[in-house]
C-alpha cells in the first residue's frame, strides 16, 4: 500500500516528547523521517526512566517509531556538510531547540532558505515570538500552567493540579504535525517553503477554550450554572475548579461502583443531559422525577444535583463499574467506566483496532505502544520499532552520495 506521505523525507531535530510527538505520526502516514542525534549519546529519553538495563527506555521507544536514526556532530565542520545535503534534499526540518540555538548553529531561517526554499522549518516553541517569556525554558506541567489548564482542575477547595495528559507535550506535537501538513499543501501551490511554529502555551489554550468561554460568561453574568459552585456557592471574577463536572453544559460526576473501598478506579463517569433525563429515570427505577417540577428540567436539578448523584451511586453500589455501563449504555446515557493503564492495555478492542500495538525491538524484545489515533477507510499505518542510536547512520550517508571510503573518513574525524 503506498503510504500518503511516502517521498517526503523530514530532518528530525527534536527531542523529548513534543517534537517527537509530531514527527512520529507523520512517520506513520509514511514519511521518511531522519532523527538526527549526538553521537554518543543522542535523545535524553533514551536513557530517563529505563526498565531494561542498556536498552532504550520507553520513553524514547514509544514516541520515535518508524524513523531512522542518523548521528552527527554538527559542531565540526564535515558534520556541517552533511547537514547541509541533507537539507538540500530534504522536505521538511522539525525542531525543539531552545530560542536561537539553529542561528547558532549556522542554520538560520535565512541560511535555510538559501540552500533549500522548498524547505519547511518547523519549530516547538515555549510560548509564541515576541511573548513576554519568550525566553522562559518550557516542560509539559510548566506548559499546563501557562496554558490555563492547571487553574480550572482539579476540586474547588484543592490547589491547581496538573493533568496526566500530555497537554503541553504531546498535543502541541499534534498541532505541529497539522502545520506541516497545511505548508505542505501551499508549497504545492507556490513552490516555497516557509517557517511554522506552533507554542505550548498556544496548544494548551487551544484545549481550554471552552474555560476561556466560561470566563467572558462569567464576566457577564457573574456566575456558571453547570458549575457544582451553582447555586449554593460563590464566584470571584475567574473561572473556578470544578472538580469532576462537564464542561460543556451537562452536569456530570465520577461516581462509585461495587468494590470502590479496595479498588481505587471503581468508578464510572455519569452525565446527566437534558434529553437523557427520561432514560436516566427509567435506568434508575425512578419513574417519578420524570414529570416531577423538582427534576423535570435543568435548572430544577441543579440545586440538589448532588442529592441526584448520590441516589445514583446508591443504584451503583452492587454493579461493577462494567455492569453498570452495560445496563446504562442500552438506555443510551452518555457514561463510561474508569479505566486504568492496565485495562486499556488489555483492552481487545483496542488491540485489534491497532490504538495499542505490540511492537519487536532488537534489545528491548516486544513492547506496548500506541498506535495511530487517527483511523483511514485505505490506509493502515503499521508501527515499527523505533531505531538504535545511529542505525541508520550509513544508509543515510549513502543516499546523500556518499562513498565507503566517506564514511570511514567521517567516522574518523567523529562526525558521525
């Protein structure tokens, strides 16, 4: 099957997860993309958090599949000079260095241009150009906090509290990808490359936007409706935590199931929406509040929505969290169990839809990793195990024209 990006070769000068992220899938939809990393030592997730002695970490092993890893020192000047074919033949070049760091290196936005206009450059960023703190060294919790994620979670009365996804890693690496594929598609019009960045703090702001729309409400009314703070609490001027309530106008909660006092994750999400209500009633054997004005709309429910809660965690109390999604799911109420790591990595259907893949490794034997998030009618990206440092070293070199005789010198020289 050929693969939408095959022909297009990608200089991967990222590291870590955010750059990474990006480059990965783009690998998967058939991208040639060339890692390029110290020699020596290369990506920091190589070694941080290691499980196997001497073998990659699966850190690095499940955010770099399906390239090719190339070393060079682009200190020295033969390291340059590959640098520079490689660019001169090369589609796109992704980086997460620190500001000025490609400047640096030689390799400014106008030495780029020079030796390749057809040339993208495409850069993770902290925050945007010209921001106040532009120059401030950016990591995912810090991202989550600059981004406004951290001030709207977590519970009223607790401090912010960061999320365990990769809001400022991972999605700004999705981000990026949707920015070389849109330059991608001008080049075909103009013929010219150009430069695309995308910042953390700009990503994660792009995920709170329905917290930034709850603040103008807030501004305007004075309070949010579909908060739990509503009508029994007070508002300042800011959007507050809201605990475990939807955001997007249906009250909902986590909720205990059967076992909750010895299992940590007994638990399932409950929404209560609008048009589910007459479902609800009849899941719960509360035929009743159909019709009844305490219950019967929204705004009657939501003083006493956590009396409804708790009269539901009492219909849970003898169901598994998979027992009672399976009763409520024929109903049609919008919930779902609470999975683990564990579960979802056991998960069938995810397996077979190839979400979780398990992939061989030259050292590490098979490892659990994701798999394409996006799914296509004709096109079904397989992952392969990410690369050894510098396994592709000599391939590389070769299709850039270079001899046996030219490697051995560069190994000499320890440029590559």
């Amino acid at each position: 099957m050929t693969k939408p990006l095959e022909g297009i070769r990608i200089i991967d000068f990222t590291h870590v997860q955010a750059g990474p992220a990006c480059t990965q899938l783009l690998a998967w939809f058939g991208a040639d993309v060339i890692k390029v990393e110290r020699p020596g030592s290369g990506d920091v997730t190589r070694n941080q958090l290691r499980d196997i002695p001497d073998a990659d970490a699966l850190y690095f092993t499940m955010l770099n599949s399906n390239k090719k890893s190339l070393t060079l020192d682009t200190k020295k000047p033969e390291g340059k000079e590959v640098l520079e074919k490689l660019i001169r033949e090369s589609d796109v070049l992704v980086e997460n260095f620190g500001p000025g760091a490609l400047d640096r290196m030689g390799f400014s936005w106008e030495r780029l241009n020079e030796l390749n206009p057809k040339m993208i450059v495409a850069s993770v960023k902290g925050f945007s150009d010209g921001h106040h703190y532009d120059d401030l060294k950016v990591y995912e919790n810090v991202a989550q906090c600059a981004g406004g994620a951290a001030s709207t979670t977590g519970f009223w009365d607790g401090p912010p509290t960061i999320s365990a996804a990769a809001l400022g890693d991972s999605n700004t690496g999705m981000h990026l990808a949707i920015g070389i594929l849109t330059a991608l598609l001008g080049r075909d019009k103009t013929g010219k490359g150009q430069k695309v960045a995308v910042s953390m703090q700009d990503s994660v702001l792009n995920l709170c936007r329905v917290k930034l729309r709850d603040q103008q409400r807030l501004e305007r009314v004075g309070y949010l409706e579909e908060y739990p703070q509503y009508p029994h609490g007070e508002f300042s001027d800011v959007v507050p935590r809201g605990g475990n309530a939807g955001g997007g106008g249906q009250p909902g909660w986590v909720l205990k199931c059967k076992g909750w006092e010895t299992d940590p994750n007994a638990y399932i999400y409950f929404t209560i929406q609008g048009h589910a209500w007459e479902p609800i009633c009849k899941a719960l054997g509360k035929p009743e509040w159909i019709d009844d004005p305490a219950y019967k709309t929204a705004e009657a429910r939501q003083p006493h929505i956590f009396d409804i809660f708790n009269t539901i965690e009492g219909w849970l109390a003898d169901k598994t969290k998979f027992e009672a999604v399976d009763i409520l799911r024929k109903f049609d109420i919008p919930c779902a169990p609470v999975l683990t790591m564990k579960e979802l990595a056991n998960d069938p259907s995810l397996r077979a839809s190839g979400t979780i893949v398990e992939v061989p490794h030259k050292k590490r034997g098979t490892y659990l990793t994701v798999g394409s998030p996006i799914k296509f009618s004709d096109l079904k990206p397989e992952v392969t195990a990410s690369p050894l440092l510098g396994e592709h070293t000599d391939e590389v070199l070769a299709s850039l024209g270079y001899s046996q005789q030219d490697i051995f010198n560069l190994r000499e020289v320890k440029a590559v």
